[in-house]
C-alpha cells in the first residue's frame, strides 16, 4: 500500500496527514499524540473516523497541522482522516457521513469592523 496523503481544515487550522500499513502509532508534528492532544476529549475526536470504520490499530499516521487552536487542530485531522478512509475503503463514506465527520465545517471568525470594538459589539453609546 502506497502513503495516502490528505488535508483537512477548521477554522484556520491545516493538517495534512500521511497514512501508511502499520501498528496504529500517530504522530502530530513529531510527537506523540497523547502528549500533543493532553485531553481524552481531543484524542476522541482524532481517533473518531478510525474507531467508527473499525481501523484503529491498523495505521501509522504522520499528521503536519498548524494555525488555530488546539481545538480545531483536532477537528482538522479529525477531517483528513475521514476523507482518508472513505479513499481506502468507499464503503467507510456510509459509515463517517451521518456521523457528519465529512463535512467541512464553514463557521469562521467574523472580521472586525471600523468603527466598532469587535466584529459586532459596539463602543459605548451616550445619549448626554
């Protein structure tokens, strides 16, 4: 099996994972992802599209993720795995679509406007 390459992306996080034939080890930007996501929620949510499609175990991943928080870091990789395994197996897709893990999740920051203290929030209005 040759290495599947894919991209996933949340908010302004990008990761780009490499999926290869091995014992289940994942790496997020050389280190260990248990040390990289500390919480058990984070780890969840990594491991989610390959506990759904019954692959945990089965794959070395090598993920490269920058930019946002760690939060939509996870959910980033979360993606790229999913669209990897729907490319591994097509069948996988009726299994990860429901769970809505191959939905690119549009919400991003509202930019700020002039004129204004944040993107909605107004300065303080006086009337005297």
């Amino acid at each position: 099996m040759e290495v599947i390459h894919k991209i996933g992306r949340r908010k302004t996080a990008v990761a780009r994972i490499y999926l290869s034939e091995g014992k289940g080890n994942i790496t997020v930007n050389k280190k260990d992802m248990t040390t990289y996501f500390p919480t058990a929620t984070l780890q969840y949510k990594v491991n989610q599209p390959l506990v759904l499609t019954e692959n945990d175990g089965n794959f070395d991943i090598k993920v490269n993720v920058f930019g946002g928080g760690i939060t939509g870091q996870a959910e980033a990789i979360r993606l790229a795995l999913s669209r990897a395994m729907c490319e591994l197996d097509p069948e996988n897709r009726s299994i990860l679509k429901p769970e809505g893990l191959l939905t690119r999740d549009p919400r991003m920051v509202e930019r700020k406007k002039f004129g204004q203290k944040k993107a909605r929030k107004k300065f303080q209005f006086s009337k005297r």
